[in-house]
C-alpha cells in the first residue's frame, strides 16, 4: 500500500492521530490505496488536473488523486481532527494540497475554483444528496464542474441513473437526467471501509450535459415533487395544486399517466406550462 507515493500505510496514520471513526460524521474510511485509485481512475485523466474534494479524512482518496498526477487537489474537511494527517500528504506533495476546515455544505464551490475542476468524493452519507443537489442546481449551465465522481449508498446510486418505469425513479432521476449523463462505475463492499456501513456502496460517475433542456430548476423541482409526493397516483390528482388537468392538457400529457412513466423531457414541459 505505501508503495503508491512512499507515505506510510493509511490504518498507521488513522492510528498515530487517533482518528476512530466517528457515525455522526459519516466516517467510513476506505484503506486500501489501489481502490481508491480506481476511484480517481473513473474519473477521468488527472494529469494536471484541478479537484475538489470533500471529506478527505485520513487522505485515503486524496493521495491516490496526487499521485495519478492531479495538479491541485482543493479538500474540504470538517473533522479538525484530520487535519495534521493530512498536513502530513500536502508536506509530501508541496503547494498541491488545499485544505479547507469547515462544512461542505457552506461552501461556495465555484468561488473555490478557479478554471474547470473535477470533483471526486467519497461522500459522507447524511449530507451526499444534498451536496450532489447543490451541484446540480447552479443557475449558471455548464457549471463550475467538468465531472463528478461520487460514492454513494447502493440505493442512492440506482435513483440518481433511474429510467421512466424504473421503481428507483424519481426527483433525483428527473434532476441527474436534465442535466447531467449519470453512470454506476462499481459497487464497493461493505468490507472495503473500516469501519463498514451496513449497505453496499457504489460510485456514481457524471458529466456535464452542454446544453439540457431550458428549463428553470426550481419550477422543475416544483413539480417533481407535487408529482412523486403521491407517485402511485395519477397526475391529475397529484398535480392538483399546480393546476392538475389543465396543465397537463396545455403540456399536452395524459392525466391518467403516473409520475414514474414521465421522461424527462415531458417534466421539463409541464415546468414550462406552469
Ligand atoms: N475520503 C475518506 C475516505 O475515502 O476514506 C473519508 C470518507 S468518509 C465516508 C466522509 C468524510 O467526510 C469524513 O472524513 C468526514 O469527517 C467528512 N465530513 C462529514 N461531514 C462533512 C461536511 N459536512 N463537510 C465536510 N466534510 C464532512
């Protein structure tokens, strides 16, 4: 494992600075330094590259995104707790490393980065969907991202590559879909964190789509939610608060349908009626 870029074994550092794990923080560590290359792999080239990180803890993902050659690596961490370990990889590869203390969830991204930057993240799991949401929504198209490379639950993993008719389809389906080309790249074990979560995870890889649909994201999100809030039902009943038949009659879609059957396209056009 040190063979990667001669910095000690990561279960060494974690215990050198005392970094058990903690669940509030969603601290689940992956170890092994060949995957987490493969996690940097998937995201494309990084020679020269510029990253945005979030939640490097002991530096696992961090260290394998330097040494594929990454040319900056921007890491925002909320445990101070890792910070001296991570002072330690920004030591080995001077001026490469950025660390931010502070909540990802506060952070102006785009002010962070300056030239197109690729995220790459093995997420915490109780703020991931929100933070892929706020990646999702800036008003600005293409955005501040080139790519994103993402772990996440199993679960959530299947809902943001959902497909019309897919049970696992969705706000965040509709969302990933509009604006992005969303891919599953593999799933990781359990056993492959320590320590490990209860599910499988699996790492989510999306690219920018140029030019979505014109549509407004927060008229969008609107109506995906009136429409999966009661997505057994069918649109005119679900829809009823946003104008239920006749807005679907103006959108030009069957009020008899269900939320699940709608592509992504007709959302973006009830958006537009609305
Ligand atoms: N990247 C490391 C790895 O792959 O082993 C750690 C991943 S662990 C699943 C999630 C990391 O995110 C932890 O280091 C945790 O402290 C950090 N974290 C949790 N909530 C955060 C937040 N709101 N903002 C920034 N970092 C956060």
């Amino acid at each position: 494992m040190a063979a990667l870029d001669g910095l000690p074994p990561l279960r060494d550092v974690i215990q050198r600075h005392g970094l058990d794990a903690k669940k509030a923080l969603g601290q689940n560590f992956l170890l092994d330094l060949n995957l987490t290359q493969k996690i940097a792999r998937t995201a494309g080239p990084l020679e020269g590259a510029t990253v945005i990180e979030v939640g490097p803890g002991p530096g696992g993902l961090t260290r394998a995104i330097l040494a594929l050659g990454a040319k900056k690596v921007v890491a925002i961490e909320r445990d101070s707790r890792c910070l001296p370990a991570l002072a330690e990889i920004g030591a080995h590869y001077p001026e490469r490393l950025d660390v931010v203390e502070g909540d990802a969830l506060k952070v102006d991204f785009e002010a962070l980065a300056d030239g197109p930057v690729r995220i790459i993240a093995n997420l915490p799991y109780n703020v991931g969907t929100q933070l892929l949401v706020n990646w999702l929504l800036p008003g600005r198209w293409p955005p501040f991202w080139q790519s994103m490379t993402l772990m996440f639950q199993r679960e959530v993993g299947l809902r943001i590559v959902a497909s019309p008719d897919d049970d696992h389809y969705g706000r965040l389906g509709v969302l990933c879909g509009w604006r992005t080309k969303a891919s599953l790249a593999f799933d990781v074990p359990p056993q492959a964190f320590t320590p490990p979560p209860k599910v499988t995870s699996t790492v989510v890889h999306l690219e920018p789509i140029e030019v979505p649909i014109p549509c407004s994201p927060a008229v969008l999100e609107k109506v995906t939610q009136a429409a999966f809030g009661q997505r057994r039902k069918m649109l005119r009943q679900s829809l009823k608060p946003l104008g239920g038949e006749a807005l679907l009659a103006k959108a030009g879609i069957d009020p008899k349908r269900r939320a699940e059957t709608l592509s992504v396209e007709e959302f973006c056009r009830l958006a537009n009626c609305l």
